[in-house]
C-alpha cells in the first residue's frame, strides 16, 4: 500500500494545484482533499471531503481515511471568497488546534508538514540583515496573519513534543508570488500606483508558487539519503530586490507617502476592499525581511527553480500593463542618473563599445 495523505485548504489556488500533483507520485495511493468550501477548481482524482478544520468532525475524517502523511496548507493571510478577517483567524488559530488534537489521537499519522510563512519574524528597525531559523524577532508580531503563523507555530511545537514519534516539517515560506499568487503582497503589487513609506527602500524576498508546491511534495516524503525533512526551514528564492525595483519592473509608480499617512491609505484601501493593506504588510513594506536559507538546501535537499528576481519577473508577466512602460522607466532612472549633477559634475563619457552602438 502507497501514502495516504490529507491535505487541507484545497479550496485555494495553491492547494488545488498541491493536490493535482502531489497525485502523480508514485509513492502516493490515495490523496484526501479536505476544505470547508467547495474548491472551484478541478482537484484530479483526489476524494474530497467538505468539512470545516475549526470542528472536531475533522478527528472523524482523519481516523476513516487512515490517512499518513498531513500536509496543512489551510493558514494563510487572505480570506476567500466571502470570508471576513475573523474567519481567517479562526480557521488558521482555532482549526490548526483541531487539526492537531486529530493527529496526536491518530495511530496512522507518521508525517506532518506546515505551510508556515516568515511572517514570524517580524519587520522591525532593528531587525538583523539575516533572519536564520534560529533567530529570535526583535519584536513580536502583534496582530494579524503574522500574529497566527507564531500561535500556528507553538501548537505544531507542543504537538512534535507529545508525538516525537510523528516527522513534523515546518516551511517557513517567503512571500508567494507567481502567475495566479493569491496574496496580501501580489495584491498590492497589482494596485495602479504604489504606496510606500517615505525614506525607505525595503529588501524583499519572494519565493515562485511552482517552487512553494515542489518543496511541500518532497516535504511530504520520506527524506532522500543525506537529507532530513523535519524540522524548521526559511524557503526563499535566491537574492533580494528592493521595493523601487519591484516597481520600475511593474511601470507602476510609487507615491512616497509619511508613515501616518501610508497607516491612512492602508485603511482606506481595506475599506474600498481594494487589497488587504495591513499594518503588518505596511512593517514589511518599510523594513523589509531577508532569510537565510542554507539549511533549505543543506538539510532539506531542496534548491528552487526560479530566484527572487526571476519569480518577480514571472509575476509581472502575468499583470496587465502598469502606467508607465519598465522599459521607459529604465530608461528614465538612466538619464537622471548620468545627468552632471549626480555624476560630480562631470558628463559621463561614452565608452568606445557604447560609441559603436
């Protein structure tokens, strides 16, 4: 007999498309699709099950489909659909305790793998240039989906002391981005002009959701010889971009704005249901996050496929047009900076090679 594995949060985008894949392996027998909403999305020949995380009747599907392997992607930062705040708190807090109380009373349940997110970290002034596994944030996370991946967090820990016998693999995962990223930062990245914090210049890391469903798929199987796939792991892209950057590559331009009045904005665009500008994206968007992620590839045995640039890149292809064309954007950041007065005074000679062109 193959795997059984329970996924959750098929509802979404990125799990449907975990679901449809993590089927093709050759390990797997049979793949248990659980959300409260039924997903619009095909899911292959998995067997869905409609029910709701945050009931216990999650205990009951659990124990009858024998499943041994749960891979919980049902914590995120956006609603769906309908759904209010409160909901997404509820199913990520309360519904990750039910998920848990339902493994530790199950026998069959040998792997646990946590779509966690770096939004544990925190963004803050005095934040370290690197954040690695082992490093504590300066400060806490006081509210939102960064306060839930703490909580979500220090339930999985509780739960890996009272079943050291189950492999628990918590991926700490980047901001997601891609063609059809469903995202508190891709929406923002999709607004026609761009709000920052006057006077920074954040450094953001990004990881491509082709990247995000690979990793969970070798997450959810027993490691490779030389590799341990339990524990703790930052996943990112490689390299960073700053936030001016992301918005040359966009054509979209950024209206810099003081921290009270960027708070301001957030709300409004909260309220106008234009994106999810929450305080705690308005920290990234001003101190930004990079993680270190040697132990992704030394430990985990995992190198993604696409870098932070790269993933950007596959991202702005997907968005329609900004206001301003990159490549005039380019051009424009070009010529401000080779004018005299930027250059010390001096006009900037041609080279022989730029002559030939």
């Amino acid at each position: 007999m193959g795997k059984v594995v329970l996924v959750t949060g098929v509802a979404r985008q990125l799990g449907g498309r975990f679901v449809r894949r993590i089927q093709h392996d050759p390990e797997v027998d049979r793949v248990i699709a659980v959300d409260a909403v039924l997903p619009e999305h095909h899911l292959g020949g998995a067997d869905f099950i409609q029910t709701d995380i945050r009931q216990p009747t999650i205990a009951r599907v659990l124990a009858e489909s024998g499943a041994d392997t749960v891979v919980h992607m049902d914590v995120t930062g956006t609603p769906l659909g309908s759904g209010s705040r409160a909901t997404v708190k509820e199913t990520n807090v309360i519904g990750t305790m039910q998920l848990l109380g339902a493994c530790q009373k199950s026998p069959n349940v040998k792997r646990l793998v946590i779509k966690s997110s770096t939004n544990v970290y925190g963004s803050a002034p005095k934040d370290p240039a690197v954040f690695t596994e082992t490093t504590p944030p300066k400060s806490l996370p006081s509210g939102g989906f960064a306060k839930d991946t703490v909580e979500v967090e220090g339930y999985v820990r509780g739960f890996a002391r009272r079943r050291p016998d189950v492999a628990v693999c918590v991926l700490r995962f980047a901001n997601i981005l891609g063609p059809t990223a469903d995202t508190p930062l891709a929406s923002y990245f999709s607004l026609p002009v761009l709000p920052t914090v006057l006077g920074y210049d954040p450094r953001l890391q990004f990881v491509h959701e082709d990247d995000v469903i690979e990793v969970l798929r070798i997450a959810s199987h027993e490691p490779a010889r030389g590799t341990l796939n339990s524990g703790t792991f930052n996943v990112a892209g490689d390299g960073v971009l700053l936030l001016s950057q992301c918005s040359r590559r966009l054509g979209r331009p950024t209206v810099p704005l003081l921290l009270p009045a960027v708070t301001w904005a957030g709300s409004l665009v909260r309220t106008l249901g234009m994106t999810d500008f929450s305080p705690e994206q308005i920290r990234l968007l001003t101190h930004g996050r990079v993680v270190d992620t040697v132990q992704m590839r030394d430990t985990l045995g995992f190198r993604p496929q696409y870098t932070t640039a790269e993933t950007f890149a596959d991202f702005v292809r997907a968005q329609d047009p900004g206001l301003l064309p990159p490549r005039a954007v380019a051009a424009a950041v070009d010529r401000i900076a080779a004018l005299p007065a930027l250059s010390g005074g001096r006009t900037p000679t041609k080279t022989p090679t730029q002559s030939a062109n």
